[in-house]
C-alpha cells in the first residue's frame, strides 16, 4: 500500500483555489475531501459561488483568508496569477457551461487546472478548450474518478496485459432513481441545474452519467469507439433533458457493447457496472462494491478478485490506503485523481519527468465524452441511426 | 404451497408420449423430470431418435413397452391416435427444425402438444403451426419454462395489479460463455445443433437464449413489443449462427427496453436477468437465484422478496412446492409449465373449463419469438434499422 | 451429468410404501417428489395418517389403491411382506417418535427403511435402532437430506482429498425465524408437533435443525466430535422445546467449533450454512444458494465454485441433473438420498456389490445426531459444562 | 449529509500530536488520513517512533517541523503542554503496552486523548487508566472506529426506539485469515507485535479483533455482558498468543449471544458482521459492505437500508458525507470518530455543552473491552467455566 506515499509527502502541499463549491453544493465538498485525502493540497483561495456575498460566506465557513475570497473565476484567476503564493492549481466545480470560461482564464495564465466532468456542455467548447490546454503550461485533469478505484485500476491492467484475449464485449450501465419523478420542480437543487440545458448542455442523464460509464468502458478495455446508434429518450413530462438512453457500440477492432444509463430506474442508487469479456476471459465490476472485481478465466471457476487480497496488482495497490477487507470508497476513488494530478503537478514544478504510472483523465478524454454525447442525441434524432464519432 | 395439489392428483395421469429425448441429449431428460415431479403425466410412448435403432435402446433404457417405442414421429402419432390407451399428449424436444413437422402430425390427431422453444426455425413454419393449433382441438403449449418459476409469476402480478405504476422500461439480458470457442467443431452434440442452421434457423444465440429473454421480459412487463433495432453478431470465426445480440426496443405505450444476449461472455453459465421499472416501483428477478425477486417502491428501501416468504403472493404460492428457504429450482420452474399443461388437458378431457389461474406459453407466444428472431436478423441485416414487428 | 443414469434406470422401479405424510403434511410430499425425481420408485402403499379415516382419504387423493392403503404401519408392514409385489422400501415420515416403532415393523420383515430425520426422539430409541438394523438384513437410509447437495458433496471431497489441509474449525450455523412467536399456539400443525416433547423428543431446535447442521459439519470436514458444550434456551415464553442453541464444539483430532441453530431469528428462513478452515485453505457453503460453493486456497484469491461450473468435481456431476447455471434446489438435493438408496437397494436385490460412490446416511448417523442433541440438553442443565459424546 | 458541516469547520482546527505511527506502521497513517478527512485537525507535533532518528524521519516525511519531532512522548508530553500553541489533543497508536503509559503523560497534562484499541494489554492498566481519566480535565476517546459507520449508527438507534422489540440475541464475528501461518517469524512486523504477549497483551484475536465484535454488539445492541464462557486456542504451532476465540454470552436482562473472532480462517479478510435479533425484527450488518443493513420486521419482507436511501436515519445522515450509492468506506467510519472527538474537544475549548447527538467510545469502553479480553482467557483456563464480568 502507498499510505501517504512517505517520500512524496514531503514535497510543499500544493496551493490549491476552487470555482463554485458553495455551501451545500454536493461536489464541491467531495472534491475539498479528495485533495486532503492524500495531503497534497492546501485549499487557500476560491470563488465559491456566482452570488458573491455566497462566495463570501462559503469562503468563511471553509477557513479561508478574507483576501482570499474572490467575487468571480475572473478576478481571481488574474489576482491569484500575480500573488507570490498564489494558488498552483484550480479546482473546478460548477455546473457543466461554466467549465469553459473559468477553465481558460487559469489555462492561460499557467494555473493548473482540475475539473469536474463532463468537459463541457457543448462540443464547440470542448474543442477550444483542447486547444487552449494544447497552448499552456498547465495540466488539465478530468475528475472521471470513478478511474480511481483501485480495482477498475487493475482491471485496466488485466486487460492491458492480454489476460483476457482479445477483447470482443464491453457492456456498461449506469442506472440511478433520483430523478424517477419531477424533483427539479420541488427545490433540489442538484435536479436542477442537471435537467437545464442552460446549464447542463445538450445531455442530461447522457451527460451526467452516461459519460462516466462511457469513459470507464473505454479506460478499462482500452477501446476506442467508432460508431454509436443511441434511443436517447425523456420518461419525465416537462423535463427538458434526457433522463434515460439506450445505446449500442461498435469499437475500432470489432468489438462491441452497449450502454444504458438512466435516472429513472427504481431502486438503483448510483450503479455503475461495468463487464468487459475476451476471448480468454472476463471482467465485471460494480462501483456500489468497488473493492472487488470478478474474473474468470475462460473455463476456470470465477474468482473475487480483492483490493488488497491475494490477486491484486501492483497497479491497485499503488492506489490503496488499507489492507483488504477494509473497504474504500468512493472519496478515495476520488482523492487518487486528485493525488495522481499532485504527483504531475509537482513533476512539473520540480521539472521533472512524471511517473509513468501516474495516470488521470485529461481534456482529451473530456473531448471524447461530450464528442459521446453529442452522437447519442444526434443518433437519436436520426432514429437511432448509427453516428461515427 | 399446493404441494401436489391433493384433489388435482385423483384425476388419472396423462398418458404422454416424446418425440427426440433419446440418450445423451439434455432437454429430454429435463422434460421427463419436469413431467414426474407434480405427477400429472406418464411416459408411456416414444420415437426418441432420428435413428431407430437409437430410439429403441433409449425407449429400454426409460423402461418403455417396446410396442410404444418408434422410429418416427409420424409412425408413433399413426398408431397411438389409434389405440384406446393412445398417448394424450407429446413432448416434442428435437432440434427447433422438427418442431413444426412433428408437432401438426399430433395436432390434427387431437394430441396435445408440449413443444420446446423456440417454436419454428423460420417463420412461415411458426405461422403454419399457429393455424395448424387453430384449426385443432389440441392444446399446445410451448415450455418457455422461466415463465413457471413463481417469482417470475409473483413480478408479473406486481406489475398486471399496478404496483409498478407505467411501465417505463425493460431491462432484459441474458449471457453465456459455453458458446465462447468453437467447441461445435469438437465434439458438443448440444453445439454442433445449436450453432446449425440448418437445425436451429435463422438464430443462434436470439433463438436459443433471446427468445426466453424477450418472452419472459414480455411476460412480466405485459408489454407488448412496437418495433426493435438490433446489432447481431457472431465472434466465433467460422460459426454459421450469431452468437451474440445487442437489441434495442419500442414497446407500444411508450415503454422502451434493450435486450442483450450472449454466448460468449466468460464468466456467465446462464444469467437471465430481467428488470422492470415503472413510475411507482422497480422490479429486478436472476435465473441463478430464481428464488429471490428485489422490489423497490420508489422513494422506500429495497425490499428483498423471497418465494414462501412473507411477501409472496397467491400466485407465487400456487406454483410452490416447498417454505421459503427450501430453494426451489429449474426444474421445478419447468415442472410448473406441464402442471399448468396437466390442469388444462384434465379440464379439457372432462369438458370442464380451465382454471383462470392456469398459465403457460402458447403457440401465440411462439410465433412472438419466431417473430423477434426474425426481426433482429433483418434489422441488423439492415445496419440496425428499426423493424415493426 | 448423471440425468436419469440410462443404464440404471432400466432396473424396474422400488415399490415404495409411506408411513405417515398425508394431506397437509409438509415433508411427506417432499419425499414423494424426491422418490420421484429420478424415477426410482413407484409409491404403491401407505399408512398415511395415525387416523384411519385421514389415511384412507390421503391414500384416494394420492392415487393409491385402496387394498394397499392401511389404518395403521403394523398392519401395513404385516401384510405387504406377505404380497408377492409387496412393498421393498418404506418411507417414514412421521413426528420423531414414531420413527422407532414404525421402522422395527419393517425392518424385521426385510423391508428396507427410508426414515426422516432426527433418528428418534431419544437416545434409548437410537440405540434400539441401531441394533435392529444390524440385525436386519434391511437398509436403512437417514434422509439428511442436505448431504445430497452436489456442491456439500464437493465440499467433502476436497476436504477428504486434502485441498484444505489439516481442517481447525468448523463453523456450523441454521438460523430461522418460523418461530419467533408462538405460532404453536395459534394452530401451526407443524409447530405444534415440533414443540411438543411427547412427539419430539428431548430437542426441539437442536433436534429438528442442529442435527442437520450438525450431520452436515461431520459430513463435509470428515470429523467426529468429542466433546461439546452448550447453551440451550427457550425464548419465546411457554414454549416446552428449545428454541435456540449456542455449542461449542471439540472435534477428534483437535479441531473446533461452533455451531448456532435458532427458530427465533428474524429475518432468517432456512439459513443453514457451513464454513470450513484448515491448514491450507477454506470453504464456504449456504443452503438457501446451493449451487455455488466458495473456495479459497490460502494465499489467493477466492474461487466460487459452481455446480456445473468449471470446478466441479465428479462426485458433484455424479449427483447433478442440469448444467451450471440451472439451478438445482431442496429437491433435487433430497432426489440424490433417495437415488442414492435405490442404487444400494437395486443392488442388493440382484446381490451386486454396492458401487462405492453411493453415498447416503445411515442409522449409525442417526445415532450421532440423537447423541448430539441429548449432550447439548446434559451440557446446558450443567450449565454449559463439556461434555463427551 | 453533513458534509464538512459547515459551521462546524469555522472553528479553527484542533493542533494534534502523534506518538508511534512512524513510516511502514498501518494503523499512523489511518488515523492521519481519519484526522484530514474532516478538516477538524492540523498534525502539528510527534514522537513517532520509540526509536529517536525514525522519529525525525518520519516527521520530516510528514512534513512536520523538526522543533516539535520529539524523540520520547514524555518529551513531547512536557513541551507540548508548555508551549503557548501546544497540542490540543494527541494520537496514541502504539503497539498496546504502550497506550498506557503514554495516555497519562499526556491526561495529566489536560491534553485531550484519542487512542487505538484495545485500552491497554492488561486489566490493571486499564483501572488505572480510568481513573487517570476521571481524574483529568482532558477527554479520552477510544478508536473502536467501526462505531463510526453510518449503518452502525443507524442499527443502534433502531434497536434503541424499539425497533426490534425486546433483543434475544446477539451474534458476533469476526474472522481473518491474515495469520493462517506464522507470518510473525517471516518479516511482518505487522504480525509480530501482535503475537507478542509483551507488546499486545494477554490477548491476541481476542484483543486485537474480538474485541472490536464485542464493542460493536454491545454498541448497536445497548446490551451488557453478564458473563462469558470461552474457548480460546492458538492454532499456528508457536504463536505465543491466541488466533481463533469461540465465546458464548449471556447478557443481563436474559439476551444471549455468540462471538467468533478467528485470525486463521482462510478466505476471510476482515469479515467483522454482526447480527441482533429481538422479539419485533432483526438487523444484519458486515464490515466489508458497510454501507448496507438489512432490516427484518418480523412477518414482512427483508430489506435492505442503504446509507444515504430511503430508510435511512439521520443518526446515519449526520455521519455520511456522500449520497446514497457513492460509498463510504472504513477511512469514512474511522473519520467519524475523529469528528466527534472534535466536536467534544471544541465544545470543551469554548465552555459549550457537547450536542447529546455527538457520540465515540470512551476510556470506560476501553476497559470493557480488556475486561472481555480478560474474562475469555480466564474462562479458557477454566476449561470454558461462566466468568462474570
């Protein structure tokens, strides 16, 4: 196990700011938590919400420096920019159509940039922000954290290393309830924004989640697809946004799979799944259990792999905190992102070359999802006709 | 429980007779079983091979009167129609291409028929057969046995007495791996069938495995299928038949689903998996723990229903043999669908009308399956278009 | 797979008489599905209730003809070992106390016994029955019936063949919550006779399921108890019998145990489960998912093992009807008792040697089981002190 | 979800000192990791190992400042307590002979103790340590960190409003495989100190793991032990300390219960489950799928609460920082516990009375939990004789 990663620790934290992250927004304290996981950062700056006296209140109630606390992204980024001390990296947290703006203004000023998926709420700027990562200094780190489990880490890996043959099925699906009736009429306001298009872009449960299962099928079989045929459809009256799709894939290399993600699916919380099967093997993997994954050799009895057990990877342990059987979860999915992009980041300021173990989604693979999305609702609105991406 | 139901037992077993079944095949021996467990039937007659000789060592091995033994279906439903003691019903569990000309050869005799699945290899012959059933006194009844198990009965009621609200989707899957290398060129008797097109029809793993996927997800949700697009597939180099199906579904009312099935997934024996979701509740039932049905009310906990546990329903228990906990199985399951068959040929023999309770698949609903084979074939045929059905 | 075992069921089927079982009983239907399961017997008698009247009318509803249905086992047992077709075999299945009359019957007039379990409802009845079998020239099958599990079987094997090592604990547990109130009071027949010392002797937990999960630990780990100490408790007030169990266990050889059998555990319908450890490895089985069987070699990862799956060992095929994947249940398991009975009375019918992989439990069984629970009773009035068994 | 609970974090955070932890120790880094998830702490001092230069180096990889690295806790005790910013509050997470002596330095100081279990590796340490408790103004806190999940939580207020009616039993567990051979003479340090009786104590699974069961059942059942009889073993040749303890209980008010901690159960990683059952329902819970409980209201169907679902408690919700799905694992527990040592420890700084919600284990529980220790070896010796507690 790396616990705490003794040597890398005694690098100086990073200096870390947030945009968005207010008081009770649900992602902005999970990635809070995730950067002091591992101990990496130091949270000393933010523009926590678009209201700045919510700004303002956040920012005391986390502690930070009056000075600190800054009214916009904007504002901050330029201060923070020319601040001695000023922050190394940005953390942000807001729904999906801000990314862009905030992301470009640290991008060009040299400012490490972490944030939340999906990329953005529309292709076009999904592309510019490509190019403006490609024109900076600075990283850009995708939180697809469900590519921290150590166990997805290790199926990767099994893969990668041929144990299961040629990789001929990758079957994903995400299905949640939450939106199984109208909540965004009746104040949450994580429903909300998430069934906005304004504020979502074009996807709903394509975007918020669909994503996420799409770039965990593609990290562990390694695939990269071709064409897609999607039934993208909305169950709830009024709502604006997508809350359930169908969809079937084809990969370069002839493999295939589908994927279904919903948020109207009765009795699942949050889950993820992910089966992967080879011609020498198969792989399956559920995040509400993320400390196992199944394998079978083709024709061997199933085993449960473990994180920290008897057939656990070098890869898995890299990220592990605890021995098996004393379960990780969700917020170390999520802290291994944020210490992955630490130990870039630190690479980086030292100029040294990165651990080529150090592995984290990047604006790339944010362009590959929101690219997904964009061919599931056009695939859709051709009637499931099949769009290569 | 109806453990033997008592006063249904006076009623004199039905004399049945078996066409196919002979030594070594698989679904013979399940039917015979499936026959004697409630004790509604006698084997009493036989043509259990395509070659005589074959069938008339297997008719000594089950302990049949060699005068009952014969070489061919047609000679066996010549003479039994003749004798007083004649054969009431057969069992006709060939390869799927002998189906049709066996099973209108007992028909138009007034014998019932007991048909495995999937009902024709071609559609033309499943349209034969319907109106040969039409024009017929004879009951057929297909043996889509997943139908029997009681908590697949139990679903159905749930969702038919609106504990599910509108039905939304339907999740159906239904993945193999005995099929993952070409173990037809090396001996398996049961693949080298299979994987025949010749014997099997147009479908591989849609007709062997889609058709109980589709009929039972039809059978819970009572749903009836608007039109479907599907991507089939076959892996295995050199193998005639797909082996794998990614469907996509319209249900008329607006209710969508996808249906995967496969024969090359490593790691899965025979998991038939449904999950129904409607505005009100969700539904999720696993062949492999065919005991168990999870239900979830939406906005309450899960609740883990069990068969002969306390929320088990009259419909469940009308098909249970043991308490909760004395895990019933396949067998029983199939056993169910000839007791369903018993109640309505003893209704029948003495002019009495069949207890609304009883329930088995019909010719109707095989030519649904013929249909939904036929459909995917065409519809990946054409690049995955949708096909009305 | 062994379905139907061609050759052997060409031996004519075992004419089977029933002591007790009539309408309503649960477990008499039990054994006549399990006798018919693998069409081994043919019923062709029965005594089937204490009342005449009840026996006669159980006899019409099962089909029997009314010459061979009796008013009580004595006058049964007298006349069938007069027939030329009498009876060859009796099942009893009657309370507890009855088993050691009913079975004398028959086995001083050769007639081979099926009996329930436990043995009888004391330990002088055990003893006297052990000594009546030795001199009888019958068989006398105990149907401790989870021992005919395919997976249990495979259990034992691997223990006996070495893959755990030397064995250090067994861990036996049976809760159940049937009854957790005092449904013997509100008219359960069955919980009525099961707490009640005059039909059921001196245990009522511990007799109706620890003897199962006791024979069960014996069977899998190939060890024999030496010393046991217990706490034996009536919880639900009123109630004469044992309700629940906790007993330390002290095998030959050095190692331990423990085994917890309840009625009063909520939540629990028939969660009978052995766990086993040695030196090398573990296993892991419950009764309410038979088929699979854990497996862990010490030092890799966790295997589970299925019926049917790669893993499974010839002594599990011996005794399976269906690939993995379709699941066997509580009959089928029960089905190999009596299939393994029909093959050792088959045998001695024609004088043939027993084959050697027949494997069934017998009067000497019985007796531990009754031993078993008369030390747990002597153990908890010594207030839990060891005692030998 | 009180996640960061926001008024909360204003306080400024607790300065926190360590004594053992250095590099390669488990338990250090889980408990730096506990303290950072939260925000609630700044690790500002330590004496990290009993030998002084791995001390130093393990604080200059924590990062500490080399003035506040001492080479002895005493050391750290005196200066600390001096120093005008000193520690607040210090870890204790030695091998267990140390937490005594090193507990005092810092209680008679006023500085606040968190300390790993067991209390201490004798009864006599352990009365004294109570009263050194009694005597400070600084509070003790014990990390039985497996009261800190959310289920636990929850279990225990659903047993405390009557949930369960009145509670019958209480069935703990607690295997490991860890030590199936003698890995303490073949380099785990891990496995060496807790072999040692001179370093662990009288107990060895019973101290390190059964106690955790014990401490758990007591917590969610409300229960108190009234007396015990023990059969403790060591199985691995040459172990110096026990590796597998099987106890029967009798709690006072007439509940009755078993516990197994077991350290060579092979296959079992860290299976901690624990199992109440009352005359209204019963509750299931297992360590290594944390985030669910299993519910039985007798006569209803089972069900399954998910931390952040729909049963779910606000005694869960007031420990969780993730919704329903995003699991929390054992760091999130072991957090838990270090929040409430906050929150005691900041009410204590400002004169404030703590929120009655605000719950961790005391010094008192500590010395049940060695009284346990204490009475299952007596009881051992005694060949299993009722010890009372």
């Amino acid at each position: 196990m790396a616990i705490e990663g003794t040597t890398e620790t005694r690098a100086p934290r990073i200096r870390l700011g947030m945009v968005g992250g207010g008081s009770g927004a649900f992602i902005g304290a999970v990635h809070r938590i995730a950067a002091r996981i591992d101990d990496h950062y130091d949270l000393v700056a933010g523009a926590l919400s678009s209201t700045p006296e919510r700004s303002r209140q956040s920012g005391a109630e986390l502690g930070l420096h009056p000075s600190r606390v800054y009214d916009d992204f904007k504002s901050m980024a330029i201060r923070e920019a020319r601040l001695k001390d000023g922050i190394e990296a940005v953390a942000i947290v807001t729904p999906n159509h801000m990314h862009y703006p905030a992301a470009i203004e640290f991008l060009k000023r040299g400012i490490h940039v972490i944030c939340d998926k999906p990329l953005t709420s529309n292709l076009a700027d999904a592309k510019k922000l490509v190019k403006a990562t490609e024109s900076s200094d600075a990283l850009f780190i995708l939180t697809h954290n469900y590519s921290g489990y150590p166990m997805v880490r290790q199926a990767r890996e099994m893969v990668a290393r041929g144990d299961l043959g040629d990789i001929r099925l990758v079957q994903m699906e995400y299905p949640q309830d939450w939106l199984a009736e109208p909540v965004e009429r009746s104040g949450s306001k994580q429903a909300e924004w998430r069934t906005d298009p304004a504020r979502s872009g074009v996807g709903g449960s394509t975007g918020d989640i669909g994503t996420h299962a799409y770039q965990l099928g593609c990290f562990i079989s390694g695939l990269e697809l071709d064409e897609l045929a999607a039934d993208v459809h909305t169950f709830v009256p009024g709502r604006q946004l997508d809350d359930n799709a169908h969809v079937m894939l084809r990969f370069k290399g002839g493999a295939k799979g589908m994927l279904w993600c919903s948020q109207v699916a009765s009795g699942n919380e949050n889950a993820l799944k992910v089966r992967v099967y080879g011609t020498k093997g198969g792989l399956e993997w559920e995040q509400e259990n993320p400390n196992y994954l199944w394998y079978t050799p083709l024709g061997e009895p199933k085993r449960l792999l473990t994180r920290g057990g008897a057939g656990a990877l070098d890869v898995a342990a890299r990220v592990s905190r605890t021995p098996g059987g004393h379960p990780e979860g969700y917020l170390e999915g999520f802290a291994t992102i944020y210490s992955e992009a630490a130990r870039a980041i630190q690479a980086k300021r030292t100029g040294k070359t990165v651990d080529p173990a150090v592995l984290y989604p990047t604006v790339a693979d944010g362009l590959k999802g929101v690219t997904f999305v964009t061919a599931c609702i056009n695939s859709s609105k051709r009637n499931g006709a099949w769009v290569k991406v």
